[in-house]
C-alpha cells in the first residue's frame, strides 16, 4: 500500500504514521534533504526471505509541489511505486504538494491513498480532545483560549505546553497557564518590523550567542535607560522560542524554505540565524531556557527583584 501524507503538524503526522505501521515492525525512514531518492529505490528493492511486511517512510517528498518539473525524480517515484512489492507499505510525506500540477496527477492516478491533514482544524481539535483525555487533564475552555493565543494556535507548540504544564498539575486553569504557560510571537518578519540596532536586540543576540560580557555589558545600558523588564523577558522569551522552533523544525527534516514559509520569515537570512544560534543548545537546553524565562516572570510577578532576577538569568546560560 502507498499511502501520501500532507501535513502541516509534526505531531498529527507522527500520530498518523504510527497508526498506519502499527502492525509493522520493520521500519525504513528517509528524509529526501539528506538522503538520496536512489537509496529509497535500493532499499524498497529488497524483498525478505520470509515475506516479512516492511514500512518504508520518507519525508521531505517534495517533487510535486512548486515551479521546478523534477522529471527524473517523478518518474523514479512513479516506476516504484508501479513495481512496489505488496509486502512494503510505502509513506510518502508531501507537504509542498500542488494538486494542479501534471506529476501530482499522475501520482493520484495510481493506486496511492491521500491524506490531506494540512491545516485541518477538526483533526487537529479531535487530537487535542485525545491527548487531554488520554492524559486525564481538566482544561477550562479560559485556559484553553489563553494556550491558543500563547502559541498562535499551533498545534505542535500547544501540545508543547500541555506536555510542560501537565508535569505540574493534572488540572490546568487559566491561572496556571498565565502564571507558567510560555508565549510565542512569530512575527511577519523580524528583520523587517524589529530594530537589531535596538541595544535591547544586541543585548539579547549577545547572550544568545553567550558572549557574557558583551550581554551584560548591554544589559546594564538597557537598566539605565529604564526599559521594561517584562518587554526585556517577552523579547528573550520570543527569540529562544524563534530558535527552538526552527531547530525542532530542521529535526524533523523541515527544508530553510519551507521553514520560512512556515514560520512567516520573509528573507531565508532569518532561518540562516536561527540555525547558526540553534547549533550553540540542544533541544533539551533551549527548553529548559524558556520554562526558566516563564519562571522568573512569575517570580518578579510575586514580587522578585527584576534586574537580579534577569541577571541570575543570564548567569544560568
């Protein structure tokens, strides 16, 4: 069976995919951005001794989306998939994909099955219904409203949240997620609508590339023009969020152009930054970072010294 995936949520795809090799034990997974279409032929070339099912997945299918013909490409997909064994079960995750164009038809002319989940609200609402209940959390429809507008209403980011607040509490109010609940800001385009002259923006790109005494060094001409501190933390909160974002994104095979699609980046120079400042943390360091920034508003918020509280901060990197 040949199955073709559109999806614009890492963890519905995910979900899905396990769902259609759950009875599966062999896997195969290919990302076509570091591994070449000839290695997916070879390997579904191959056919066991004891008619074993096999699942072979491949992500970043990308040839049926776009300007560009990828002829040869095509045409390798089309002859596979004509003389796939029937014990291989073949996933082919096509999120640039362009139903109008010839090779997308010819595609669908096949005997594939396509699975559209991009964008699509009721199945990303159905999944959020599950986890909550599959996890036996309460959530208030204000909490709710509040994790949608924290995370811009993506998915992936809310169920982020709900993984990190859920160690906390098995019931979530609207007071646990203003108190602990992170924020994300996915602007158009930072680089257009923000001042990186700004010393606030140096202070924060300093600290992030941990050049320490530059960053406090900046820090301290922030305190002395009297800068907000919550817009300071919203900022640092903002651009570790931009960071972890665009590298879980390149994790799961995500191209720099489809991340500056995705992500609303108008110049790929954007995506260039954020994965040159992704290389400094793993994924584990820079989730650590933004709990601990969602900390540390709480603690000014009950009252804590808000430059010292910063600057302990800055120290923990």
């Amino acid at each position: 069976m040949v199955y073709v995936i559109k999806s614009s949520s890492y963890r519905l795809l995910n979900s899905k995919i396990q769902e259609l090799t759950k009875d599966i034990e062999e896997k195969k997974y290919f990302n076509l951005d570091s591994d070449e279409l000839e290695d997916v032929i070879v390997d579904a070339s191959y056919v066991g001794l004891f008619n074993d099912s096999r699942a072979i997945i491949v992500r970043e299918v990308n040839y049926f989306g776009g300007k560009n013909k990828y002829e040869d490409q095509v045409n390798s997909i089309i002859k596979l998939i004509e003389n796939l064994d029937p014990t291989i079960t073949l996933i082919l995750v096509c999120n640039n994909l362009l139903k109008t164009k010839e090779s997308t038809k010819r595609l669908f002319s096949l005997n594939v099955e396509y699975i559209d989940m991009f964008n699509n609200f009721e199945l990303e609402k159905e999944y959020i219904n599950k986890y909550i209940e599959e996890n036996n959390l309460k959530i208030d429809s204000k909490a709710m409203d509040k994790l949608n507008t924290n995370t811009c209403n993506n998915i992936d980011l809310l169920l982020n949240e709900l993984d990190k607040l859920s160690i906390l509490t098995k019931e979530i109010t609207f007071r646990v997620v203003t108190d602990y609940s992170s924020t994300y800001i996915i602007p158009k385009d930072n680089l257009d609508e923000m001042d990186y002259n700004d010393v606030s923006f140096k202070f924060v790109d300093a600290l992030i590339n941990k050049k320490f005494k530059d960053a406090f060094a900046y820090f301290d001409k922030v305190v002395e023009r009297g800068d907000d501190m919550y817009s300071l933390i919203g900022l640092l909160n903002s651009q570790f969020s931009n960071v972890y974002m665009v590298k879980e994104a390149l994790s799961h095979g995500m191209s720099d152009e489809d991340i500056m699609n995705e992500f609303g980046y108008k110049k790929i120079g954007r995506v260039f930054i954020m994965k040159k400042n992704g290389n400094i943390y793993s994924l584990d360091e820079l989730r650590d970072i933004i709990v601990n920034l969602s900390d540390i508003d709480l603690k000014i918020k009950l009252g804590a010294d808000q430059i010292n509280s910063l600057k302990e901060f800055i120290l923990s990197i």
